[in-house]
C-alpha cells in the first residue's frame, strides 16, 4: 500500500488541538497500512507550527506557503492536498472532521475521486473503519474501496498525541497555481472566550430551551467559571437567541464527550442526546421527572433550575474553596 | 434563479433502530423528507418569490432525488411546498454511496445548468456530509457548506453566505453558479435575503407547511423519471457498509434528591469533581 497524508490545521503559527487528535488517528491508520506518515500544513506561514509537527514521529513534514492561503478556502485549499496526495505516493489521506475538515474532505475526495470516511470514531483495519450514523444510535462499520481513501477522524474519539522529540524533515512544497474558482473569504464573526472550548473540555455544563431567557445563562456561566467548564446549549436554546450557535450540542452542532456533562432544563431529544452521550459522566437537571434526558443521566436531579442552580453554585464554591 | 435542490428520503429519525442480523431493519420505517434537505426547498422558495401573499416567482426550482418509486411521495411534498418539477433517478438506497449520487447529481447539473444547487448539510440518517462538497468538486464550482444565512448580492450574479463553523460564522462570498449546504438556522425568519423581497420581511420560523391549494397543484407537477445507466453513471460502490450494530446502552442512574448529595456523588463517586 501506499503512503498516509494527513493534514493539520494550525493557527496563529502553533498547531490547533484538533490537529493533535489527526495524529493520533494518523499513527493508528499508519500502524494498519504501512507506508510512510507525512504531514501536510497549508497557510500563509505555517513554519512555526511544521516545527512543532516535526516532533511527533513522522517520515516528513511538507508545508505549502503563500500569501494567498492565508485564509482556509475549500476551493484553494482541496487542490493542494489533492496534489500532494498524487506527488507523494499517499492512498490515505485524512485529518480531522472539524467545521474545516468537514468542508475540506469531501471535496479532496471528489478531486482523487475517492470513498470518503466521514468522521470516523476508530481504525479498524487499513480500509475499515467505524463510525456513528442516525444520531449516534447506530454503529457501522464502513471500506472505502477505491484506490485512494480520505478519512476524516472525530475529533473527541482520538485524545491528543504527545510529541516524541524525534526531528522529522520539513520541506517546502510549490503552492502551485491558486484559482478560489469565485469563492471568497470576507469574515469571521467570532466571539472570544475565556471558557475552554467545547470539545476539549473536562466539563461541560449546558442548558436549553427551559432556561427561558439568555440573560439566565449568567447563572450556568457562573458555575462554568468555578468548575473551568465550557458551556453548551440544545438548539433550542441557540434558535431562541439565549447563547451564540457556535454552543450548540448535538448531531448539528458539537460532539462533545467531557468527563462530566451537565444538561440543565434540556429535555433528550435524540439530536440532543447523539453530541453528548460519549460523556463519562452525566447529569440531568429538569423539572419533568418524564424528560428522556433521565433516560441516560448518571445523576438525575428533578429540580427547577431556579432553585438548583443557586445552590449548585454555592456547593461548588464551597468545595472549590473560592 | 434556476435552482436544484437535491432531496434524499430518510427513515423517521424519532423511530425506534431494529436490526436485522448486522444490517438495519427498514421494512416498518416510516420515511421522511431529510429535514437539512426540506429546509434547502424552504430556502430555495424563498429565493425565489417576494414575500407577497400570493407570491410572485422568479426562477424554477428543481427537486432531485436518487431512490425507489416510493421516493415520488417525498418529492410530491417538495412540489406541494411550492417546488415546480421534480426528477426521480431510480435506485435502491443500498446501491448508492456519496460517489455515485455525486456523480449522478454532476449529470443532472451539466444538463440542466442551474445557477444554483441547494442541498442538505447531512444526510441526518447516514451522516455523511459528503456529496454536497464532491459534486462542487466535481464541477469545478465554489461551495459554501453549513449556510445559515443567504443574501443574493452583485446584482444575482453571486452569495453572500453565513457558514456555521466551530468558532463563529463565516461570511464567504461564492460566485454563481454555487453548490450550497445548508445548516438547521437557513429556516429562520430572515435568514434568506434575495434582493426583491422588502428588506424587513420576516417568514415564519421553520419550513412552510403545503396548503390545500399546493397539495392539489403538485398532483398535476411533472416528476421526470431517469436512470443510472441512462445517465451513464458507474454503479460500482466505493464505499460499503460492512455492517450495523447498536451501541451499547447507556444505563439509567439514579434520582437525586438535593443539590448536596448530587455534589457529593459527584465528588466520592463518580469522582469527576
Ligand atoms: C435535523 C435536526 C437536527 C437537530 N440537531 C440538534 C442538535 O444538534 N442539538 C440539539 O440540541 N437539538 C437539535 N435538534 C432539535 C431537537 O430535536 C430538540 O428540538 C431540541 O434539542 C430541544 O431543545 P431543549 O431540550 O432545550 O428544549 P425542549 O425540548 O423544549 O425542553 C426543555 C426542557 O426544559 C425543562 N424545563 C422547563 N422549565 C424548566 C425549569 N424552570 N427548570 C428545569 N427544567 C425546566 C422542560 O421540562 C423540558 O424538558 C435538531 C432537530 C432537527 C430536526
Ligand atoms: N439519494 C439521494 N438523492 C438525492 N440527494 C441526496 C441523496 N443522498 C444524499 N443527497 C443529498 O446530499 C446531501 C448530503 O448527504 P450526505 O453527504 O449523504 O450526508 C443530502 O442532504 C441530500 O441533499
């Protein structure tokens, strides 16, 4: 077989965590096909972040530099993978299925026309893997048949590699000629947060449509602040404009799988239920002892959130000592 | 605007999983509309019109959909919606992976040259979020993926797009012709602007429910019938299913009755604190 490209998504000059999940899935998919492990990083400056890809162990780190990949484009971005896929000899070749990675896969896979494997939760042998459909209620075990295969790896099923120290050779790739084919990046509305995010943290605390009101929210950001939680939200909660979208939990939103999740007035729905019950750890808090969330709750607490969240939040302080 | 919005028919996701050796159980499904895909005809409807009661249309809507006879049922509801025709590529849904639908989808583009594909982000039953990208790859044309906003811009000649992405929302700006795959918030009341519909207009929150008048209209709507090999499209997988099985089932715990206790539980038990 032939050799594993992975790519990695960097930012700001440092590897994303995301990033270091696609090495843990690119050594697990590298132990089942053999074959040389490359990395591939793609910006307007990416050096920084190669050095720090150089530590892991791989047979080569490329790097592919200009101005004018500044900004992630699926348009510009696919080519150069696929390019590189076909220049280095790679039947496998994958990363992450983060918002980019879920735009950017599909995409190479169209250009090498080959079988996708969509955000994967293992490697089960070199062309097998398996993966959650219908809201997390099914497990399937997928081949990808075609010569060439692309591969994207769910980030919370593939904890973050450790680096080695080893000293993989970096080398610079032509960009080639970069055509957006009409496509354009005009901005990123973003809010900064102090909170970890969603799919690295150890705890998550979330709340729904119950919690009636955004400004109610201060009462979860609270106690996310005691615990260094992030916070989450169902659909419902993000479409009635209590919390940003970007908190969303669920098949459409993030998948998270904390040690410890906490749904506050969130009922279960199914959506709901397939982004949070990789959790270790769960606990529901609703005032309808019928809501399905109990279904799957560790602790269930039947407690309208007015009266538990208060003292939610003095315990915690209390055993946090703050 | 000439748009396709593609349309797959999934089993009721609120139903119950039953399999049958290591493959789904589907003989007692109920099948829907993909809701990601009723949501791109609710999207393309109101790119379409202008708000007025009756609406006044300008451009076509297509809905295509690759399955069995039995798919005309969900496509009937797309013409009910307000859609103007609608095609049928007959096959089984386990002889299609996303290389082949893409690959069918490419045919129908290049025949009919809309300025527009609209479709679902995700298959909500298989969860590929695949064929959107593929076929925009597969054209050569830009694509904007998990749109929850839509504004026609340049005078019709291309969109500016609100992506859902992990950290925000991404404004991208795609030249026409586009593939789009849109994300749950598309359906919001505002989110699609197409420069003729007063600027203020708000819809009603969420797909529009067919009247009595569009059910009656879609009976008398063509559904064009076609097929792989008619369209000249390889039918070899790429992709298999290997099989199915559940996961294992979470267990109910236990009820709680105080804010202490559950502290500490959660502190000596669980040990997560
Ligand atoms: C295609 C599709 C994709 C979807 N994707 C997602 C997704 O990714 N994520 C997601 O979350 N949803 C998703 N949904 C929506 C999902 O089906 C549910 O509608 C949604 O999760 C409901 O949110 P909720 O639990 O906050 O609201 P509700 O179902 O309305 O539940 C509110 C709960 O709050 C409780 N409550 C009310 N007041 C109080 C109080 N004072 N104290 C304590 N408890 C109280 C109620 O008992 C109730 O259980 C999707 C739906 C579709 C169709
Ligand atoms: N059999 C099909 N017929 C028509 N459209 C499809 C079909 N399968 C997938 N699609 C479209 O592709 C989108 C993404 O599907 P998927 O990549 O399978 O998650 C769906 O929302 C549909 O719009």
């Amino acid at each position: 077989m032939g050799n594993v490209l992975i790519y990695l998504e960097q930012a700001e000059g440092a590897l994303r965590p995301a990033a270091l999940s696609a090495i843990t899935f690119a050594r697990a998919v590298h132990k089942a096909q053999g074959g040389k492990l490359l990395f591939l990083l793609i910006g307007d400056n990416v050096k920084g972040a190669a050095a720090q890809a150089a530590t892991f162990g791989a047979d080569g780190v490329l790097t592919v530099e200009a101005p004018a990949l500044q900004h992630y484009l699926a348009e510009t971005y696919a080519p150069i993978v696929a390019r590189v896929a076909k220049e280095q000899g790679a039947t496998l070749v994958g990363g992450t299925s983060t918002a980019v990675g879920k735009d950017l896969f599909p995409r190479v896979a169209g250009l090498l026309d080959a079988g996708l494997a969509p955000d994967i939760s293992a490697v089960l042998a070199a062309r097998q893997f398996r993966r959650a459909t219908n809201a997390g209620n099914v497990y399937q075990t997928l081949e990808i048949t075609s010569p060439a295969a692309v591969v994207s790896a769910r980030q919370t099923e593939f904890s973050r590699a450790a680096a080695i120290g080893s000293n993989s050779p970096v080398s610079a790739v032509a960009p080639g000629n970069i055509d957006a084919q009409g496509a354009e990046f005009v901005e990123l509305q973003t809010q900064k947060r102090d909170r970890p995010d969603l799919t690295e943290a150890r705890i998550v605390v979330s709340g729904g449509r119950g919690m009636k009101d955004g400004k109610n929210f201060a009462q979860i950001e609270q106690i996310c602040d005691v615990l260094g939680a992030a916070m989450g939200a169902s659909r419902a909660a993000c479409d009635a404009g209590m919390v940003p979208n970007d908190l969303q939990v669920g098949q459409t939103g993030k998948v998270v799988a904390p040690d410890l999740y906490i749904a506050v007035a969130i009922s279960g729905a199914i959506q709901h239920l397939a982004g949070m019950k990789g959790s270790k750890v769960i606990v529901a808090i609703n005032k309808d002892a019928e809501a399905p969330i109990f279904q799957l709750a560790d602790y269930g607490l039947v407690m309208q959130w007015e009266k538990a969240l208060p003292e939610l939040l003095s315990e915690l302080k209390r055993i946090k000592g703050a | 605007m000439k748009i396709l919005v593609t349309a797959k028919r999934i089993p009721d996701p609120g139903q119950k999983i039953k399999l049958k050796g290591n493959a789904l159980d589907l003989s007692a499904a109920n099948w829907q509309l993909n809701q990601f895909d009723e949501y791109a005809v609710e999207a393309a409807l109101r790119l379409t019109e202008d708000g007025a009661a009756p609406a006044t249309r300008q451009g076509a809507v297509t809905v295509a959909s690759l399955g069995p006879a039995d798919v005309q049922q969900q496509l009937r509801s797309a013409l009910a919606m307000g859609a103007d025709k609608a095609i049928r590529v007959e096959a089984k849904d386990e002889e299609l992976d996303a290389v082949i639908v893409a690959k069918t989808l490419e045919k129908l583009v290049r025949r009919d040259q809309p300025d527009l594909v609209l479709m679902g982000k995700l298959a909500a039953d298989n969860e590929g979020n695949d064929v959107g990208q593929r076929l925009a790859a597969l054209l050569g044309w830009p694509q904007a993926t998990f749109a929850c906003s839509i504004q026609v811009v340049d005078g019709g000649k291309a969109l500016l797009v609100g992506r859902e992405v992990d950290n925000g929302v991404e404004i991208k700006k795609v030249r026409l012709p586009a593939v789009v795959t849109v994300d749950l918030r598309i359906i919001a009341p505002q989110a699609v602007k197409n420069g003729r519909t007063a600027a203020n207009f708000a819809y009603p929150e969420g797909p529009r429910y067919a009247s009595l008048k569009g059910i009656r209209a879609a009976k008398d709507k063509p559904i064009e019938a076609l097929t792989l090999s008619g369209l000249g499209v390889s039918t070899a997988l790429q992709v298999k299913t290997h099989g199915s099985e559940l996961p294992p089932a979470r267990q109910a715990g236990k009820k709680i009755a105080s804010v202490h206790e559950l502290v500490e539980k959660l502190r000596s038990e669980a040990k997560v604190l």
